[in-house]
C-alpha cells in the first residue's frame, strides 16, 4: 500500500491506498446530474497521460510532434505537463484544504488547482464533485511523493472475478460506464476490422457495439466476427476479434489462445455480457397479486462516448490509414453518423 505525502513539508494527504488500474470512465463527462465517486474506498490509480500545463493548440503542434507523443491525428490540443497524476476517491484524503476561488463550477468544484496542502499552503491537486463529473481527487504528479506503507499491494481475490455492471439505469438510461467503456474498445474493433464489415451476434452485444459498425462500416464484402473471450468462456468456433476483460487492478488484457484479436473491455461490462443473469422464471402462488416493477429496459437508443471514442482512435496507429482516418474526420465533425 502507499500513501501520498505534499512535496513540499512532507505532511501525509491520503490514507493508506492500494494500486488500481485507472478506469476507462475516468474522463466520461455528462450523463446523470450527480455521479458517484470514480474510485472506490481506499484504492488510487495512475493516470498516465500528461494532465498539467502548459496546453498547446494543434496548430502550433503538427504531426510530427504529435507522433512523438503517442497521438496519430489532428485534436485539439494536448497537455505538455508531466504525467502521472493520481486519482482517488475524496473520503481517502488528509490535511487538504480547498481554495474557495479556485472552486468555479456550476455547483461545486469542477477541477483546476483548487486544492492545497493544509500544512504549508503549497497546491497539491484538484478536487471535483461539480454535477455532471465523477467525484475524484487528482494530485499533481510534481506537488506530492509517494510513500510504501505496511499493507497489501492488491486488494483479495484474483481480479478477475467482479461482479457484472448493469448496462440500463432503474430509470431507463443507459449506464454512464457503458458508454465510456464500450468507446475505447468499439475503436480498437475499428481498427482491427482492416475496414471490411463486421459481424456481431445478435443481443446486447449487438446493440451496444454492432449498431455502431453497421453505421461506420462497408455492408458489403466478407465480414470479420466480433465475439467474447475469458475467464470461463472460449468461444468454439473462435471470432476474428475477441472482447476480452481488461483486468481491474494492472489494466492488463486477457490473453485468448489461437489468431484471434483482443481488445480489452472493462471487466465488469465483459462480465454482464459474457454471463447474463439469467430472466426469472418463478411464478407466483395461486392468489398471490404482486406489482413488482418492471425490469430496466432502456429508452433510447445505446450510443458510445464520442468523445471518449475519438481520444482512443487518435492513439491508435492504424487512424493513419485513410479509411480510418476518413471514420475520425466523420466522428469529430460533430454530426450523427
């Protein structure tokens, strides 16, 4: 275990935390008015992208200097600060105070420098729980020293063994994780597509991540299949491209025998679809009325983060291809595609 003390005095401003993988929901914005918090209790993650200043335009990037850093197309601009920021649940900080005017969003704090060290006064992160964002806390890499503490590295069990997420909200949304788990993978199925159709089996998979590549795909020519891969499944035959769960802890991919490609998928999405709970055939006793609700159906139709899923395809090097690059040029001109 770890804990996270200010750089400057050295006063401790996190309980002790545990290692886990940063989840793909971390930079999902919008959905319900107010949203949980992005980690769970006693648990921090790693952001490895830059996140600090200075912020510089694409125009004054270019292509080549883009490459370099991991990005294969035009965005808006990129962070030129280190990386490595942490993020944790805000019940696990200590001795951190907030700077009242730096705390601007519409009804809390919505991020940049508005937290600081309660000893020395030296600004250490960024507190959110304005509506409409996860609440987190983000240390800045360069304000804070990580420190080993007596503990274990990772939480019990295995990591591959968690429990199935939901895709429908009680109230008919679809979830706010789904969204943003499904993009970075439904990019990746783009890319090892090759460009040609792809086949998905009819179902939630189908209407999470086919619905989006009949859109974004040729109708016509051989198709390449989409299917599930992992703990406890191996699909027989085996898919051209396979969903594989994306370990909770180290974000490692599971890695399916035969020629099949993987892509990674939150671990708890995989698991509700790899293994769906199955529908209740109870009946009722003779004379026994109940009004039970309904299950969750959803209201409308399920559509991926864009945003999320054009960050994933401009970090892929296939988006240099011109049949991808002309699916991102689509995607971030703003209209339906």
């Amino acid at each position: 275990m770890a804990v996270f003390a200010c750089a400057g005095c050295g006063a401790e401003l996190t309980g002790p935390v545990t290692e886990v993988a940063l989840p793909p929901h971390a930079r999902r914005e919008g959905g319900h008015r107010f949203l949980p918090a992005l980690l769970e209790p006693r648990t921090f993650a790693v952001d490895p992208e830059p996140c600090e200043p200075p912020w510089r335009p694409w125009h004054e990037i270019g292509a080549d200097e883009a490459t370099v850093r991991g990005v294969y197309a035009p965005v808006g601009g990129l962070w030129f600060g280190p990386g490595g920021a942490v993020v944790l649940a805000p019940g696990d900080t200590r001795n951190t105070v907030l700077i009242p005017e730096q705390c601007n969003g519409c009804c809390a704090a919505d991020g940049g420098p508005n937290l600081a060290c309660e000893r020395c006064g030296r600004t250490v992160g960024t507190r959110i729980d304005d509506c409409y964002r996860w609440q987190a806390v983000w240390l800045y890499p360069g304000a804070v020293r990580r420190l080993a503490v007596a503990g274990p590295d990772r939480p019990t069990g295995d990591g591959w063994t968690v429990p199935p997420m939901p895709p429908v909200e009680p109230d008919g949304w679809w979830s706010d994780r789904w969204s943003a788990a499904v993009a970075p993978a439904l990019a990746e199925v783009l890319a090892a597509s090759g460009g040609e159709p792809v086949a998905v089996p009819v179902g939630l998979l189908a209407e999470t991540f086919g619905r989006t590549l009949d859109r974004l795909l040729p109708a016509d020519g051989p198709a390449r299949t989409l299917g599930l891969a992992g703990p406890g499944l191996t699909p027989d035959p085996a898919p051209d491209i396979v969903l594989v769960p994306r370990h909770p802890w180290t974000g490692a991919a599971w890695r399916p025998t035969g020629d099949a490609v993987p892509v990674p998928l939150d671990a708890e999405v995989w698991t509700y679809l790899a293994f769906p709970p199955a529908p209740s055939t109870a009946r009722l006793p003779v004379g026994e009325e109940r009004d039970d609700p309904l299950p969750p159906h959803p209201w409308m139709l399920f559509e991926p983060d864009r945003r999320l899923l054009l960050h994933r395809l401009a970090r892929l090097p296939a988006v240099r291809q011109p049949w991808l690059r002309a699916i991102y040029d689509r995607l971030g001109d703003g209209r339906r595609y």
